[in-house]
C-alpha cells in the first residue's frame, strides 16, 4: 500500500511540473495607458471576409473605441482595424492583459487571448445599422464620416469588459462584451455581445 502511494504522490507530482511547464510556455503581456502596448487599432468594426462586421442587433450598430476617438486620423478608415504602428500614439480607454503563445518577439502573429477592462469611460458610439451601413457602400468609414451620422449617440462606458480570442491565433475565434454606462441626454445604456467564428450569437443594446 505504501509503496502504490507513493507510485501515485509522483505521478500526481510529475503532472504538477508537465503541467507548469505547459504553463510556462505561454507569455503574458499586460497593457495600459502608462506601459503602452494593447491592440493597434482604434475601434472595433472592421472587415471579414470582405463584409464589414460590426456588433448590432439588427437596429442599432455598437462600435466601441480602445482608443480616444479624437485622436484618430482623419484619413484613417476604420474598416481596415489595424493601424500599427501609429495607433500606439492615441491613449487607451482600456487596460488589461494578452496572452501569446511565445510573444511578437517570437513571430506570432497575434495573442491567443485577450481581456480589456475599461478604464472608467469608454466610448461605445451607437448608429443606426441602416444609416451605418449607407455609409460603408463606398468601403470606406472614417471617424469623420462616423460623426457626422445623424442617429449617432455616444455613450460612455462606466463598465467595459470584453474578452477576445482573435481569429487566426486562437484555436476558437470568440468575443464577448459586457458594457454600461451614460448617454449625452442623460439615459443609460446596456450593451452585451457574444459572437463565435465572426458569427453574432447574441447582441442586446437597450436604452433606458
């Protein structure tokens, strides 16, 4: 019986360090407004698969902004997302952290999963997904031309967390948005989105 027991401590002890190991082999990077780092992107709306894709329920459209909106070049189109490396000069409205499986460093293509906790106030925009989608026909969409849609509300996210499995690196393409928080007149908002595979599984954005 002892000598079973013992036969079973180190096999329960090497499962401990394989499993560590495991562990050790992925690279943890966090980001902030003071370390820099994060997503070089703007907002997130963008284009796959040639569509442009954007978090709605049908009537509205959600588009929310890991950086200040007023710091987006005027000739930047959105749909593109990426923006590297001038992006890293707009200040996040984000914090949280990436995990790759070896690093950029390393030639990784991207992070296999990220979670972004806002910072107190981020913009989520809301349009109206008709008006929006006029507005993409030409395939461009600047923060310009985003502004200058008469049904635009900007909200302000008191909440923000969304969690990311980039498509590409990650072995499950998801994301997932919990946000609340203000509007100019004076109401609120709630927005949540999961999506898998680029495909919308469940988008809820209320007004109250």
């Amino acid at each position: 019986m002892k000598h079973r027991s013992a036969r079973a401590l180190l096999a329960g002890a090497g499962f401990i360090v394989v499993s560590a190991v495991a562990l050790q082999a992925n690279v943890l990077l966090r980001f902030s407004p003071t370390q820099g780092g994060g997503v070089p992107a703007y907002a997130r709306i963008e284009r796959v698969d040639g569509r442009v894709f954007v978090h709605n329920d049908g009537k509205w459209a959600a588009i929310s902004f890991y950086r200040e909106p007023s710091c987006i070049p005027e000739d930047f189109n959105l749909l593109d997302f990426f923006d590297a490396p001038r992006a890293f000069g707009c200040g996040l409205t984000v914090e949280g952290f990436e995990i790759w499986r070896n690093g950029p460093w390393a030639g990784d293509a991207g992070p296999i999963q990220t979670v972004s906790f806002g910072l107190g106030a981020v913009p989520v925009w809301f349009v109206e997904s008709a008006e929006l989608q006029d507005k993409v026909d030409d395939d461009v969409l600047t923060v310009g031309e985003l502004e200058g849609c008469a049904t635009l509300r900007k909200g302000l996210a008191t909440s923000f967390k969304e969690t990311l499995h980039p498509s590409g690196n990650a072995q499950q393409t998801k994301t997932e948005i919990v946000a609340r928080g203000t509007l100019p007149d004076g109401g609120r908002f709630f927005f949540q989105v999961e999506e898998t595979h680029n495909q919308l599984k469940h988008v809820s954005i209320q007004f109250r």
